[in-house]
C-alpha cells in the first residue's frame, strides 16, 4: 500500500497547510487596479473641493466689501534715503506714515477741516514721540502750509 500525491495534498489541506489553487490566491492585477481607482477617485475629489473654494469663497466670505478699496493711498512724498511719507485713507481716517527700510511709523492721524488739513490736538498721554517722528512731523507741516 503506497501513498499517493492526493493523500499528502489531503493530509497538508486537513493539517492548515496552503492548497495552492488560483482560487484562492487574491488577484494582484484586481487589487492593483481598485487601488488606483481610489487614487483617482480621492485627487478628484480634493481637485473639486479646491476648485469649489477658489470659486466660491471670495464672493461669501470676503463679502463686496473687502474688496473695494479699503485702504487708499492718497499721496506718497519721498524724503531721501529710502524714507518717505505716505498718506494712506483707512476706513474714513486719513493716517500719515513714515516709512524707513526698517519700519513703518504712524506719525498722526489728520482730520479734514473745510477743505483744510489739521493736525488732531496734542493728547498728555501719549508716549514721547522719536526724533524722527518730530523731523517727519516739521517736514509734513511744512509742504502742508505750501
């Protein structure tokens, strides 16, 4: 009595070994194809949701009016070395700054009196103003009063 190949194929099967049919064994060819189906299914999606927000959210979040002009600048006079002052429209304020390489400054906010510029009163509490705010502050009244 001999024992044939269908006795240890049966004995292996039985014992938890692997039956080696196509049956069984996952299709790589499928596995490989659904995974890239998902890719190209997720890249769509997040190329829709940043096309939709590109689209969309500056009309509903910005609002019409953020995107007037908010902030204007009126008039910009160069001091020499890279300095210069800038008189810049915010929200109904006229603001006057200095501008060096290494900072923006605003000197005084400027109230419009009949067509006329005035300088807002002097507060106590304010903080002491830099040396190159006042000499920004002398140059401004000078091309004011001209």
């Amino acid at each position: 009595m001999g024992v044939s190949d269908r006795d240890i194929q049966s004995l292996q099967t039985d014992a938890g070994g692997t039956d080696n049919t196509e049956e069984e064994q996952p299709d790589a060819f499928a596995s490989l194809v659904r995974m890239l189906g998902a890719l190209a299914a997720v890249l769509v999606l997040i190329a829709l949701c940043a096309y939709l927000a590109k689209r969309f959210l500056p009309r509903t979040v910005l609002g019409s009016a953020a995107r007037s002009d908010a902030i204007r600048i009126v008039a910009t006079r160069m001091l020499g070395g890279r300095r210069s002052l800038v008189l810049v429209r915010v929200r109904g304020q006229t603001l006057l700054l200095g501008v060096t390489p290494q900072s923006i400054a605003c000197l005084t906010e400027i109230h419009d009196m009949e067509g006329e510029w005035a300088q807002p009163p002097e507060q106590e509490s304010s903080p002491k103003t830099s040396p190159f705010s006042r000499q920004l502050g002398r140059i401004v009244n000078e091309t004011v009063d001209d």
